[in-house]
C-alpha cells in the first residue's frame, strides 16, 4: 500500500538530478513509496513518446535497487518494491 508520494520536477536542459532521502526504509517493507518525476525541458513539458524510464537507488549497503517505472506524458512514475527495502538506511536516488 502507497504511503507516502514523492513528487519531483526536473528540467532535462539542467542535466541529471540526485537526491538523498535522509528518512530511513523500513526493513521488510514493500510498495509503500512512490516517486512521481514531472519533466521539462525549460519552461515546457518534455516529450517523452516511446520512451521508458527506469528508477534506481543506491541502498545504505552501497547496492542498486532497480525498477522499471511508468511514462504518462511527461510524467514518470515508479514504486519502490522489496528490493529498495532489502536493508534499513538511506537511500541515494
């Protein structure tokens, strides 16, 4: 169950984006977070037809979780499953 929705706009003509979430995952936990990305290219949205976006995040053990997200416009969107909660910490997105 979704619980918390983390919403970001990037601007593909600013190059890439990190973030770190400080708040620690639960261990054990599933599908209770969802990244939402709206993007841009400067003020307009991007075209992003037939395309696929992929989320991945460096786990506290130094280990990449990956998974394949949705595009609907110039919105990608993709939900944590057990492998990005595999072990308790941060994680770098």
């Amino acid at each position: 169950m979704i619980t918390r929705t983390s919403a970001y706009t990037v601007d593909l003509n600013n190059g890439t984006v990190e973030t770190r979430w400080d708040n620690p995952l639960t261990y054990g936990d599933k599908s209770a977070d969802r990244i939402q990305v709206t993007l841009t290219r400067g003020s307009v949205p991007a075209t992003l037809s037939s395309l696929s976006a992929i989320l991945y995040g460096v786990r506290s053990d130094g280990l990449t979780a990956i998974k394949a997200g949705t595009v609907s416009g110039n919105v990608v969107t993709a939900e944590l499953d057990y492998t990005f909660y595999a072990i308790p910490g941060r994680l770098e997105l």
